[in-house]
C-alpha cells in the first residue's frame, strides 16, 4: 500500500504564519478579540487575520488571503492535484444589492487558487461545515493511495471572517460573550476567525525522486456521520467514536496526543469527551487552537494538521488558550503549559454541522 506524507505546510492565522502561529501558541497568545465587526456585532470577539486590507467577508479579501499562501508555498508540479475546503468562500458578497453573479464563492474557489498556483491537476472542493479541512486532507490521501490521478496534491483550506457568517452563530445563541474557553468548566460558546492553511501531500516514494522534505505521514483516517441533528452533535458521540477508531486501525496504531476539535461549546466539548474517555481512558494528552486564533470553519482542519506537524517536530503539543478550569471529565489536557507526546504521533479531528466527523493520523517521519 502506498504511503502518504506531507511534505510541505503554510498557513496565515490570526497569530501570523505557521512558526509566529507555533511560537504564539506555546506562549499562550491569543489574537481573538472584540470591536472588529461593525455595529451590533462588534460585541462578540472574532479573529481577523492582520495586514489584510479588503473588506471583511468580501471576494477581494479571499484573493488577499490567497495570494499570501501562494507566495510562501515551494514550487509545485503544474499537474498536480488540487482539493479546496471551506463553507462560505466570500459570504458577504451576498449581502450586496444586485442579482449576482456574486464572486468568491464556493464552487468558484477551485478554479482561483488553481489558476493563482498555476495548476492543471483535477481539482475538487469539499464543503462539509467544520469538517471540510480534515476531509479535504483524507480525500487528498485516498486519491494518492488509488494513484489514478495525480501524483501530488494540493489541500488548500480558506474561510473568512464575516458579517454573514458571526450574524448566523449569534442567532443560534452559540457564540462566546467574552473568550474562547475549549475544555472549560465554564465555557459559554465559540469565537470565529479566518485564515488558511495549505499542505502538499504526495506518496513517499514520490517524495523521495523529488528530493522533498517528508515532514509527516498520514497514517491512517476515519469519517462517520451521526445525524442526529442539524447543528448539534451526538450526545453519545456515536459519530466521532466512529471515525477515531477507524482512523486508530481498531486501536492498533498508538496515539501520542490529541489536536482536538476543542469549539468551547458546551455540546460539542461535552461530545469529545465522552469519545476521548471511552476510547483512550483519559491517557492521551490534548489541546484545543480555537481559544488562540478563533474557529477558522473549513480552514480548520489544514490550519490545525499543520500545528500538529509541528507538535511532531517539537514532541509537544501547546496549551489551550483560553482554558481557566478544566472540564472534571477530562485528564492530559494542555492547559497554561506544553504536554509532551506519549508517541511520535498525533490526531487532528474535526465535527461539523449535520454530525460529520472526521479525524485524521499524522505520525513523525522516521517512525512507525
């Protein structure tokens, strides 16, 4: 079977690039704050990424975000493949007056960022709600273990801050009045950001002919759905249970430390408890990014495997920020300092909206 690894990860959060987003992890920094949004949403705090000039919510604001992957991507083959994540592209778009066509959307993403790479690869975007980033990764790794399509692929995740979207949490009373709290004894909701994240997986004997740095391995990946409700999750996490312990091969594969979902909600958090505890006993040691760069939606999943490249580098995962008081039902959790990984090897996991899961296994190059 054909192994698949990650050879190269940039992205742009609210905290910066992914060594400033590393570096302002381990110092617990959080660029999460209020007074961004205009008029009544000004009150909830929200990650905007800096130096950004367009609008919030706007396509010219994509294209900005865009171009700052691009440049600091290395050079990738014109036929390699292409997989987009994100819910909304440009929302705000939207809420202009006129009847379209309305740019920055979706189904549009693929062809901007393969035309900005300069790519003829086959392209697909995923828009599953917050799992999309993970999925975008698992739909990239499949593809090279069929090996029928392209010998490299993209996984490009962007979503933006916006009007559009904060104005849809509020209604559903599930945004954070003050901070992001994941884990927390007293959270109260979720604070949105933006950003993007980038990865460029291959197979390993690809790599190797290329000469590219392996910085990863994606050993292993798991998705089940639950449906139980549209916007929140299983109480009995049936659907995350699912994807954990495919994504473990049944338990088979060690796992030394947890990028969990961590939104701060009180139903989603309760949920991955109760799956971490039933399957890994409380062990295996876990943090949570929201707290420090907002939730960034279907960017998420690239944003955060790419942290977790960077926990395997270091043998560490950093704090959640944003945690005062641990949850009771959890033990390992990262809270004000750095945990050390049990294994060389991390899961990132996801859930979204319509109880998708996704989880993905990313393990140190050079381990089994």
């Amino acid at each position: 079977m054909k192994e698949v690894v990650v050879t190269a990860a940039v992205v742009a959060t609210t905290l910066g690039d992914l060594d400033e987003t590393w570096q302002g992890l381990k110092n617990g920094q959080s660029a999460v704050v209020s007074e961004v949004l205009p008029g009544p949403l000004a009150k909830w705090p929200v990650g905007a990424v800096a130096g950004l000039e367009a609008p919030l919510g706007s396509a010219a604001r994509l294209a900005e975000l865009i171009g700052r992957i691009v440049k600091n991507l290395p050079e990738i083959p014109t036929d390699a493949g292409l997989v987009v994540s994100t819910t909304k592209g440009a929302p705000d778009e939207l809420l202009d007056e006129g009847s379209g066509p309305w740019p920055g959307q979706p189904w549009d993403l693929g062809r901007m960022i393969g035309a900005e790479v300069g790519l003829t690869g086959p392209v697909s975007t995923v828009s599953a709600a917050c799992a999309s980033g993970t999925l975008a990764v698992i739909d990239a790794a499949q593809r090279l273990r069929c090996g029928t399509e392209a010998r490299s692929y993209l996984v490009f995740g962007i979503d933006l801050l916006s009007a559009f979207v904060v104005s849809g949490f509020a209604r559903l009373h599930a945004l954070a009045k003050k901070r992001c709290r994941p884990f927390d004894l007293n959270r109260d909701g979720l604070a949105l950001g933006e950003g993007s994240g980038a990865l460029l997986l291959t197979t390993r004997a690809e790599a190797r002919r290329r000469n590219w740095p392996v910085l990863a391995v994606v050993k292993g990946w798991g998705v089940a759905g639950d449906a139980g409700h549209i916007t929140a999750p299983c109480r009995e996490a049936s659907g995350l249970l699912r994807a954990l312990d495919c994504c473990t091969d049944g338990g088979s594969h060690p796992v030394g430390a947890i990028n969990a979902h961590g939104t701060g909600t009180r139903f989603n958090d309760a949920m991955e408890i109760k799956a971490f505890r039933q399957l890994f006993a409380g062990n295996v040691p876990l943090h949570s990014i929201k707290g420090a760069i907002g939730h960034c939606l279907g960017a998420a999943g690239v944003i955060e495997a790419a942290v977790a490249i960077k926990s395997l580098a270091a043998g560490q995962i950093p704090p959640t920020v944003g945690l005062e008081e641990p949850d009771k039902e959890l033990a390992n959790l990262a809270g004000d300092t750095m945990f050390d990984l049990i294994h060389p090897s991390i899961i990132s996991c996801n859930s979204g909206f319509g109880g998708i899961n996704a989880a993905v296994m990313l393990t140190k190059a050079g381990t089994e």
